[in-house]
C-alpha cells in the first residue's frame, strides 16, 4: 500500500518538476524564471528525500532555495539597475512594469 | 499503517502542483513570490508527513531547514527587488 | 494510545483541508491582499494542524518540542513576510479590489 | 540600533549576566531539541550557543521584552481559538460557490507603546480572521478586511487588550478614550 502510493507521489513530482523545468527555460520574463527556480530547488529537494538522500535533501534546500534565490534577486536587481544605465538606488520602482503588471495601476 | 501519512503527503502534492498556475499567471511580481512562500509552508507539511510515512526522523529537519529559507528568499525579494531601495519611507522599524 | 493516534489522524485531516483551501483561496481571490489573506491564515492554520496531529502520534517530548518549533518559526516568518509584502503594495499604490 | 547606556552604569556586569542568562538558558534547551541527548553534540553546541547570546544581546533593542506569564496563559488559548476561527472564514471563502468578498480597508490608532509590542501587535493582526495589517505608520495601522461586515474594530481591540496584558503594558489605555 505504502509503495504504490509512494510511486504515485513519485510520478506526480517528476512530472512537476519537469513541467517546471520547462517552464523555467521557456520563461521570457526573468523575474519569473528566478522564483520558478526557487520552486524547482523546493522540489528537488523533495524527489532528493524520496531517492533517499537527506544530506543531499538538505543541501539542496539550503543552497538552491535558500542561497541562489536571493542571490539571484539581488542579482536581478543589479542587473537592471545598469540594463537602465542608472547608479541612482531609489530609482526603479516599477521594475515589472515592462512585463508582468497589465491590470494594477501604479 | 505509515500508509496514511503517505497519503496525505500525496494529497498535498497536487496543491503545490496547481499553485504554480499563480506564479505563470500572477499578475504583480508579489503574487509570484508569494506562491514561492506557499511552496515553502505546503514542503514542510509534505517533509513532515513522509518523515512519519518513510519512518525517517531525519526529514524533520530538512523540514526545519525549509521553514528558515523559504521566508528568507520573501524577505530579499521585498527588500532588494520590489521595494525601490533599502531605504525605508514611513519609518517601519527594521531592527 | 489508539485515541491519541486517531485524534492525530483527524488533525492531520483537518490541516490538509486548510492547506487545499488555502491553495483554492490562492486561484480564485481577486487581488494581491485578499489572496495574501488565503496565504498566511490557510497555510499556518494547516501546518498547525498537521503539526498537533504529528505531535500526538509521535508520543516523544523531543519531536514535539520539534515540531512545534518548525510551526513557530513558520508562523513567524509567514506572518513577518505577509506584512511585509502588503505594505510595499500599499506602498506602490496597488489599490485594493472591491466589490463591483 | 545599539545603546550604550544601559551598559554604562556601576554594575555593568550584574547587569549584563542578568540579561543574557535566560537567553543562554533558552538556546541551550533549544540545542537540547534540535540536537538530541548526544553528548558529543556539545562540542558545537556550547560554541553556537555563545554566540547565539551575545548575537541576541547585541540584536536586542532598547525595550526590554518581559513578558509576563499570566498573560501568556491567556494569549496562547486566544491566539489559537482565533487564528483557527481564521482558517475557517478562509477556507468558507474560498471554497463557497458565489465568492462572498467585500474587501475594504479600515485605519486604527493603536495605544500599544513603540517597539516590540507593536510590532508583535501588528504581525498578529494578520491571523485574526478577515484582517491583515497592510500598514503602519506611526501609530497609525491600516487594516485590510476581507469582509465589511466582520466586526473588525471590536476583535482588534480584543487583540490589542491582549497583547498588552502579555507584554505587561496595562494601565494606560482604552479608558482615555
């Protein structure tokens, strides 16, 4: 009983994951492929405690979500902030006003 | 019966799964960064249900682990990239 | 121990259900604040559940006192980042959605 | 913000081992927990919970957090009964058919005193049921309600009541109102 439910839970991850990674590639907007990446590292470090590898679980969980992620934000933040040619730091209020934001006004 | 607390790890899967459509879809960045924060909450319930389901005490703490990083990644996104500067306006007091 | 164990189980039940309303809550609210409500509450009630579901099954006081940290820290940051996120809405003059 | 001048009387030191003593008695069990009954374990637990003190004593800010037990005894049971009553007007609201929101923001002036209470006060807002705090300004809060028709003004101050009985601020408030 256990084993097929833990197989279903497998297939239902990989299948996650993959869809992730997908998406994560595909992404035009880089603001979005950072935070699908920090949800892809949240769930590698699942399939990595399902392959029965805590250590790694655990490294994961700390290095992918919890040290790239911000790392890439401030990355992406930096980024943009000379991508606009500007060294000024209260500057870049909207910066996901030339992609995502379409319905709330700013 | 560690089958039960498989399932409802199993269960909860798909609640990750379909909050990823917030995060294609969203429309503020915010959204987007608060599903990241779902996922986190919804891992370590999934982490502390197989760590009862695969009898393994050790996925406790890659639970506790989880629940630290998830709000650090949230707390970097407010204060680096949503939020202008570092600089706060109406004197929330950060310490 | 056979009460203990399926009150555990009934927690666990119950916090499920929240997490799966919370995520319900996250699709359909119409805005950033009401679904940063669905967020905070849904999911910390949930992992309470769950948590007071796994402490009565465990029977140790070491994995309680566990358990019961990961909530803590969880309902900590959850809370702290919830704030967070909705005043820097406030703060980029995001107007909150209203009943037409 | 460091401050200095609670360090700079007489008997600095008195002082200093009365505050960080129940700091180091709070990591330490924490170790215990995280750790287990390993003894070997202390060899990285005793300097982690070093520094862990002087990191919490050097964080800490000017207002001395005393929480007073009492008050804990009645907040737990509060906090509980109300972050679950929460849970449930979320999940009613998000599962109903028809969506039955009625978004709307309301101010309150709070009388809790600058600092840790305040700050403990506004977080805790956002587990009462239909509130989040958006802002704070001052001693201005901004709350977004989920529902016009909750009774949000009264289940605030029974909040704030609250967090005041626990950190020990009783005494100056809502009767000079």
């Amino acid at each position: 009983m256990t084993y097929s439910i833990l197989t279903l839970f497998d297939i239902i991850l990989v299948a996650t994951l993959l869809w992730l990674g997908w998406r994560l590639l595909s992404s035009e907007d880089i603001f979005k492929a950072v935070v699908l990446f920090i949800s892809f590292g949240l769930l590698m470090a699942l399939a990595w405690v399902r392959m029965r590898a805590p250590d790694v679980a655990l490294a994961e969980a700390a290095l992918g979500a919890g040290l790239t992620g911000p790392l890439f934000l401030a990355a992406l933040r930096r980024m943009n902030r000379s991508h606009k040619g500007e060294r000024r730091l209260d500057i870049d209020e909207n910066r996901d006003g030339d992609h995502g934001k379409n319905s709330e006004p700013t | 019966m560690s089958w039960l607390h498989t399932l409802f790890a199993l269960i909860l899967l798909p609640a990750i799964a379909v909050g990823m459509i917030r995060i294609l879809r969203g429309p503020t960045a915010a959204d987007r960064m608060m599903t990241a924060q779902l996922f986190g909450t919804c891992g370590v319930a999934i982490l502390l249900l197989l760590s009862a389901g695969m009898l393994n005490p050790v996925l406790i703490d890659i639970a506790l682990v989880f629940a630290l990083l998830a709000a650090l990644a949230t707390l970097t996104f407010i204060r680096r990239t949503w939020q202008g500067s570092g600089k706060n306006k109406h004197g929330y007091p950060l310490s | 121990m056979d009460i203990l164990y399926h009150s555990g189980t009934l927690f666990i039940v119950i916090g499920v259900l929240f997490f799966l309303s919370g995520t319900v809550g996250l699709i359909r609210f119409p805005d950033i604040y009401t679904r940063l409500h669905a967020l905070t509450k849904a999911d910390n009630v949930g992992l309470g559940c769950v948590v007071c579901g796994l402490a009565l099954q465990s029977g140790s006081w070491v994995l309680t006192v566990k358990l019961l940290l990961i909530w803590l820290l969880v309902l900590i940051a959850s809370s702290a980042s919830c704030h967070l996120i909705a005043s820097s809405a406030m703060q980029k003059n995001i107007k909150p959605w209203t009943r037409p | 913000m460091p401050n200095d001048n609670c360090l700079s009387t007489s008997h600095t030191l008195a002082t200093l081992v009365r505050r960080s003593l129940p700091r180091f008695a709070i990591f330490s069990l924490l170790w215990y927990a995280l750790a287990g009954s390993d003894a070997l374990s202390w060899v990285i637990g005793v300097p982690a919970v070093l520094l862990a003190t002087s990191l919490s004593l050097s964080l800490a800010s000017s207002s001395r957090l005393n929480i007073r037990v009492a008050g804990l005894l009645h907040f737990i049971p509060f906090f509980l009964y109300q972050s679950f009553r929460g849970g449930i007007d979320v999940m009613h609201r998000a599962l109903s058919f028809r969506q039955c929101l009625d978004p709307g923001l309301v101010a309150y002036t709070t009388l809790l005193p600058e600092g840790s209470a305040r700050i403990f006060f506004v977080n805790t807002i956002s587990l009462l049921p239909g509130t989040l705090s958006a802002e704070l300004r001052g001693d201005q809060v901004t709350i977004h309600t989920l529902d016009q028709g909750l009774p949000v003004w009264a289940n605030i101050q029974r909040l704030e009541y609250h967090v005041a009985a626990l950190m020990g601020e009783t005494g100056e408030g809502r009767e000079n109102l």
